[in-house]
C-alpha cells in the first residue's frame, strides 16, 4: 500500500514533477510510464493490500480504511499548506494504528502516542528530503517545511525528532514503566542526533544521505520495541 500510494502521488504530481529538476525523470513525468498503465499498477497493488485487509480483524481493518482519505489527499497538501510534511507524518505513521488495533489488549494510549511520535520522526526526516527541492519548489510555488524554516532548518528538525522520542518513550513507559524500557532508545536517539549534527541544509547530496538513513532508524525504532514488548 506504501507503493500504491506513491504512485497515486506521482500521477497526481506528473505535471509539478516536470518543473523539478530531481523528479523530472520519475516514470510519469519523463513519459517512460503511460497514465492508464500507472492507473493499472495502482489498482493491481490495491488489489494485493485487499489480500492482506481481509486477513486482519474488523476493527484492525476499519483502522485501516481509515487512512484512505488521508491518502487520497496528500498530494494535494503541498499546494495548500507550508506543511505537507505533517500530513504525511499522518498518512506514513497510520500503520502504527493498524498493527496496535491487532495487538493485545494494553489500551489505547500507548499506540497513540507511538503513532504522534512516528508523525514528528516523518516531519523530521521529509524536511531533510525536501531539502533537495528548496530552490525548485520556489520557482514553482510548492511549499513545504523545509521551505518554511529556511535557516532554523536544523533546529527544526532536531525539535522534531526531540518530540518523536519524547513520545515514544512515554509510550514505552505506559506499557512498562522502567529506565530500562527507556534505554532502548538510546540507539534511535543517537541516530537522529547523528542526522542533525551531521546536516548541512545547503547540500542536497548530504541531505538524501542523512533522509535514507532513516532506514537505519526505522530498525533501530523496530528494535526498541521488540526489547520492550518481550518484556511484557
């Protein structure tokens, strides 16, 4: 559904991406790809996350069609707001909410606050993406956070992540509260604080280095919770 969703954005976006440097030769914007074979990959990955959505439980699955509104309006965020990077915080974080609702009965706070904390990490790790796109975005009137914060850039991303793990390990300490859940962090915190320190907004190349990083972090995050809840 990730991938469903990046394709629905890219057919929304083909026009704007032809103005931008970076994205002028995404499959749809370069003409490689024709809209109605986009439009049949999309409903074919549609059809495969059908698969998955009727294995999950009723309200794991109404969790999940929840989302599609949120999807269905990213794209057009970046045209309306300075912070689109927010709403994909909510659409990109949304399974955090699904996997919680199949979880065990813990209550519903935890999974909140994993969820708040996961969107702040996205705002955090998209204004870095963007980074890339400042001087294009401009030319052709796209907003975006990175935009925004302009030179507190750094800053803004580090408050972002402080926020992300300030959520999450109050999160943690709902479900177990103990210094050693906490600890398990540590990993993740050194990782974004490594992201921040390392940043330099000018260099694009810099910039798309520290964002795929974050692949790094989403397995350190996997693994902090993997340490707390098989302590439970």
């Amino acid at each position: 559904m990730r991938g469903a969703g990046c394709v629905y954005n890219d057919i929304v976006d083909r026009d704007l991406d032809r103005q931008v440097a970076r994205t002028a030769s995404r499959p749809l914007a370069s003409g490689a790809v024709s809209l109605k074979a986009a439009w049949i990959w999309l409903v074919s990955l549609c059809l495969i996350g059908l698969v998955v959505l009727i294995q999950l439980t009723p309200l794991a699955a109404g969790v999940a069609l929840g989302s599609l509104i949120l999807v269905a309006a990213y794209p057009f965020m970046k045209r309306v707001t300075w912070w689109p990077q927010a709403w994909l915080g909510l659409v990109f974080s949304w399974a955090a909410l699904v996997g919680w609702a199949e979880a065990p009965d813990w209550g519903w706070l935890p999974g909140l606050l994993l969820y708040a904390g996961c969107i702040f990490w996205v705002i955090g790790y998209d204004t870095i993406y963007a980074l890339q796109d400042v001087e294009d975005d401009a030319l052709v009137g796209v907003r975006s956070s990175a935009r925004r914060l302009g030179s507190h850039v750094r800053g803004g991303v580090a408050g972002f992540y402080a926020v992300a793990l300030a959520l999450w390990g109050t999160a943690f300490w709902q479900l177990r509260p103990d210094p050693v859940a906490l600890a398990a962090l540590l990993p993740m915190a050194l990782h974004l604080g490594w992201q921040v320190v390392t940043l330099v907004p000018a260099d694009g190349a810099n910039a798309l280095h520290r964002f795929r990083s974050n692949r790094n972090a989403g397995l350190l995050m996997f693994a902090a919770c993997f340490v707390v809840g098989q302590t439970l």
